[in-house]
C-alpha cells in the first residue's frame, strides 16, 4: 500500500496516549503515516515515543470556551490544509466537533469520528439542547462516524442525530480492544498479591470489591458508597477498593460521599495508579455503577484479569457482560440493586465462580487488541479504495 496520511486527534494527550496506545503504531507499519494531534502535555512527548509517529500540539479545551474553540479551529484549518491528510479520525467530544467542522472547511476527503460515550445524556435544559445542536454538526461534518458498541448506535439513531448510513460499529465494539497478554493475571504470583494486600492491610481472607475510575458522580459513586457502607455494617470480611482520580470541579462527589470514604475503614482509596493490574489481581469482582458510557475499557480490562463483573444495564456494560455468566447487570442509580448485588457475589460462591471462570475467555475471545486494530486497518482500506472493494 502507498502510504496514505491519517490524523488520528483526541482533545487532551491523556486520551491519545492512553485510548489509542499500540494502535497508532499499528496504522504506522501498515502503510500509513500518523500523525497524532492533540492539547500540548508531557503526554503528547509519550506518544511520539512509545508510538513512533509525528505529534503536533493544538490547544483544546475541554470545556465551552467561544474565543478559545474559535482559535482551535481556525489552528486546526490551518494545519490540515498544510498536511492535506486523506483521513481524519477524531475521539472524544470537543475533539471531534473542532476536528470534524476544521476537516470539511479544509478539504479533507474522509472525516472519521469515533464515538466513545455521549455526556450529554445526563445534560438537562438549555445545555442539553445546546449538546444536542453541537452533536449534530460534529455528525453532519463527518462522512463515517463510528460508535463503540451497538447500544450507543441505538441511541444515536433513536436521538436521530444523522443519516443511518454515516454509522457503524466496527468489530465488536470498543475503540482500541485489550492487551490480553498484558492484561493477565497469570503475571501475578500469590507473593505479589500477598503483599499488596499486606500493604493496604486487607486480610487473606477478605473479599474485594473494585472499582477502577474517575471518582465523580455519573460513575455511580455516590450510590455505591452508599450500598457498600451499608453492606459493610452487616459484613466484616469486605472491602472496598477505589482506584482513580477524584475531580473536584466537573461533576463532583457528595459531601457525605467523601466523607464515608475518608472515614469508612472497610473503603481503601489508592487514587490514581499507573498500572491497575496489580489491584484487579488482589481483587474478586468490579464494581462499575456508572450512568453512560461508551465501550468501558475498566471492564474489559477487569474480564481480562478474570474478575467478574457489576455493572448497570448501560450501552456498552451490558455487550460486555452477559447477565449470570460473566457477572451481574443491575438498574442504573439503585442503591438497593448495588447493595444485593454485592451479597450475591459474597454468598452465591457456585454462581460466583462459575462467573469468575468465563471472565477471561469472554474477553479473549471477542475484544483481544489485534482484532479491533484490524478492523479498523480495514475500514480505512475500504474508505480509500471504494472501487478495489466493490470489484471483491
């Protein structure tokens, strides 16, 4: 294949760093030149190393900025008519507006934009409707857009946000699969887990809820302290463990959320991580109570690790997991449903195992890296040779 130049852009570094990790690469050693734009950060350093492509820096922000947004366009514009990519291909909301209205101002002939979640499902009122309006000019500037999982498709179709035609779920949904051989708990020895648990003090013979995430309240946090703080009363063999940021400014906790965590023994907060397998291995189920998403890397990553999951009956929760065979699916913002679903995990060890022991291979066997890298390799090589894949 003559190499053909593909944007690959995410609205902070964080997310080109960590969402995309292998893939840009993978683009990059099957003919094509990536370059990968994002906000400036030491994170953007990390991809033009670990992936081994050009980066360029774009100031973006995440939130409504009129004078700012304008200024990310006009920079954006200005760099694909100086590039001239064939594919543009953005993630992350304020990323794909800007990228998808600069692309088609710009001439660029494909503007991909993949879907990982939609935040305006949780908007009310006048944010709500401007959300809506904003979606749609990012879908009507794409010419493919790329939801990751079918439940969101669903919902997007439903919202009647753009033409059928411009959707499709690639795979079996997510943007980027798993690492199953970095994700494994085979890597980890009893030792390790030993002695991590000895380190958070959690005893042998404790069992350990996890969840792994921003620490904000459309995870479903403030319900799960609730439900766990009450589970814990009556059981004094579990534990709690929370790994990930809080965010004290967009979306934040209780006070009386935060106040169980700081003063509930039975909850541990490790907080961010830079690599969460060690906690998945000392772990017995995911907790993930969360109110929309996308395609959950977490529970992937927590079925790759052989755990079996909690989740809400969300888009992209509810395609991973299998209700009663690779965990639990319960009501969204029920605290009640938490709360049994924990004892189940505890008490129903029969269930409890038969659902531990399918976790992995699930996983393996539909959401393995390579097999979304793929697809999305072939998706490209269909959008640039129309013809070529007619005639086959």
């Amino acid at each position: 294949m003559i190499d053909h130049k593909l944007i690959r852009i995410t609205t902070v570094p964080q997310s080109l760093r960590g969402l995309l990790k292998g893939q840009l690469k993978f683009m990059s050693e099957n003919g094509f030149d990536v370059i990968g734009v994002s906000s400036p950060g030491d994170a953007l350093e990390d991809v033009k190393k670990n992936e081994g492509i050009r980066v360029r820096a774009l100031q973006m922000t995440r939130s409504i900025s009129i004078f700012q947004d304008l200024k990310s366009l006009f920079n954006l514009f200005i760099f694909f008519k100086k590039e001239k990519p064939q594919i543009v291909h953005s993630h992350t909301p304020k990323a794909g507006t800007l990228s998808m209205l600069a692309a088609k101002l710009a001439g660029v002939p494909y503007r991909l934009h993949t879907i990982a979640g939609l935040p305006l499902l949780e908007a009310k009122g006048k944010k709500r409707l401007l959300l809506d309006i904003v979606e749609k000019i990012t879908y009507a500037c794409a010419t493919h857009i790329y939801p990751n999982s079918v439940g969101l498709k669903d919902i997007i179709l439903k919202a009647n946000y753009t033409n059928p035609k411009k959707l499709k779920v690639l795979a079996n949904g997510s943007s980027n699969g798993i690492n199953t051989a970095y994700f494994d708990p085979n890597l980890y020895s009893s030792f390790d887990r030993t002695e991590l648990r000895n380190k958070l003090q959690i005893a042998s013979d404790d069992f350990i809820f996890i969840f792994v995430g921003r620490l904000v309240a459309d995870k479903g946090i403030n319900e799960l302290i609730a439900a766990f703080t009450n589970f814990s009363k009556t059981n004094d063999n579990v534990k709690l463990l929370l790994v990930g940021p809080y965010e004290e400014v967009m979306d934040p906790l209780y006070p009386e959320t935060i106040s169980q965590i700081n003063t509930n023994s039975a909850i541990i907060s490790v907080g961010v991580q830079a690599d969460v397998r060690p906690y998945f291995a000392i772990a017995d189920s995911l907790v993930f109570p969360s109110y929309r998403e996308g395609f959950p890397n977490v529970v992937m990553q927590a079925g790759a690790m052989g755990l079996p999951s909690i989740v809400t009956n969300i888009n992209g929760c509810n395609e991973i997991i299998t209700h009663l065979s690779n965990g639990l699916i319960i009501p969204v913002k029920n605290i009640e449903a938490i709360e049994n679903s924990m004892s189940f995990m505890l008490f129903e060890k029969n269930k409890y195992n038969l659902m531990k022991g399918n976790s992995r291979e699930f996983i393996v066997g539909r959401y393995n890296q390579h097999m979304v890298w793929k697809a999305i390799l072939n998706e490209y090589e269909k959008i640039l040779n129309p013809i070529s894949n007619e005639e086959l």
